[in-house]
C-alpha cells in the first residue's frame, strides 16, 4: 500500500511508483541545462559587448597585432572567432582566400549560431516526452488498481486507492516537468535569438571597418 502521508519530495518519489525515476531524471537534467545556459548566456552577453568596444577601438588604430591578440585573449567570444577567421583568410598568400574572406566569415558564423543553443534540445525533447512518461505512470497504477481488485475480490476505494494515488502522482510529476521544460525553451530560443542577433551586428560593423582597413593597406598586400 502507498502512502502519501509522508510529504517530503522522497516520499512523492516512492508514491509515484517506478515512472518518477525517469522524471526524476528528467527533472535534473532540465535544470541542469537552465542553470548552465543561464550562465553561460549571461557570460556571453558580458563579453560581447565589452569585446566589441575594445575591438572596434582597435580597429580604428589600425592595430591589427592588437587585435588579433585580443581575439585570442577571448577565444571564447562568437565575435573573436570570427574576427579571427577573417585575419587568417585576409593574411593568406593565396589571394583566393583573401577575396573570399567574408563568406567564410559567414559561414563560421552559422556554425557559431548553432553552438549557441547547445543542449537546448534536451529542454525541448523533455518537455515533448514527459507527459507521456507520467501517463504510462498513470496506466500503471490504473492496472494496478485492477489486479489488486480481481486479487481481492472485492472493489471499493480502499481497494484501488494505491494504484490512484500512484497514478495521479505521476501525471502531476510528468506535468511539472514537461511545464518548466517547455517554458525554458521558449525563454532560451528567445535569449538565443537576441544573441544571434547582437553576434551578427557586431560582426558586420567589424567587418566593414577591417574591410575599410585592408584597403587602405592595398588588397593585394594581405593583413
């Protein structure tokens, strides 16, 4: 027999039957994911800003030695990297490489979009897949209240109220965690939007002044 008397998260544990450890799981990984993209996001947003005023001061000078180590300095950046894929092609001795450099300043960049909402698959696959791990938890505890019926013979509620409470704990618990799943990923893809956007901007002001930069250094010279 269940017993829900016990109100400690352990206790809802154990009252929702084998379907919670999967939700347990579950749940841990969600936050798991918030807490990380938080920080990271975060941390991002930070570094960007003061990396795109401190590169674009740089670039004014026309101090690419500068530049290029504090590209270094913050590998970490979306907008470093791609400066830093900009100065290896505009300092390639092949000119091919050096005319194609904003392609593949483009193309890295895509690349980079797609870095920035790591794991947030997991927020999206949990909060499809957990209502229906509490619904099988549901029709579990349903069936249980079944064959303890035909084992004792007899109906009632006292009869079936294990298998109910077990069921309707682990539809609730299916519920809490599909709720904060989804409502994480719809708050990080709108976080994740705004990044790739201010990653974007940034990146085609830098660029247009290294392109101003490079020519007036000769196209033909390389950086």
């Amino acid at each position: 027999m269940l017993n829900l008397t016990n109100n400690s998260l352990w206790g809802l544990v154990v009252a929702g039957g084998f379907a919670m450890y999967p939700l347990v799981i579950c749940s841990l990984l969600v936050w798991g994911v918030i807490f990380e993209r938080l920080w990271s996001f975060h941390r991002l947003s930070r570094g960007l800003k003061s990396f795109h005023l401190e590169a674009m001061n740089i670039l004014l000078r026309s101090d690419l030695d500068a530049l290029k180590g504090i590209c270094h300095q913050n590998s970490q950046l979306p907008t470093a990297i791609l400066l830093l894929t900009a100065l290896e092609r505009l300092g390639a001795k092949d000119h091919r490489l050096r005319a194609s450099w904003r392609d593949a300043l483009e193309r890295r960049r895509q690349v980079l979009n797609q870095d920035l909402r790591q794991n947030l698959w997991l927020l999206g696959t949990i909060g499809s897949a957990a209502p229906f791990i509490g619904l099988f938890g549901t029709v579990i505890g349903i069936l249980r209240s079944f064959q303890e019926m035909a084992r004792t013979g007899s109906g009632g509620f006292t009869v079936v109220a294990a298998g109910i409470s077990e069921s309707l704990v682990a539809t609730a618990a299916g519920i809490v965690v599909a709720v904060i799943a989804v409502m994480s990923f719809n708050a990080f893809q709108t976080r994740w939007s705004r990044l790739v956007l201010t990653v974007r901007l940034q990146t085609e002001e830098l660029a247009e002044l290294l392109d101003l930069l490079t020519h007036q250094h000769g196209s033909g010279d390389g950086v």
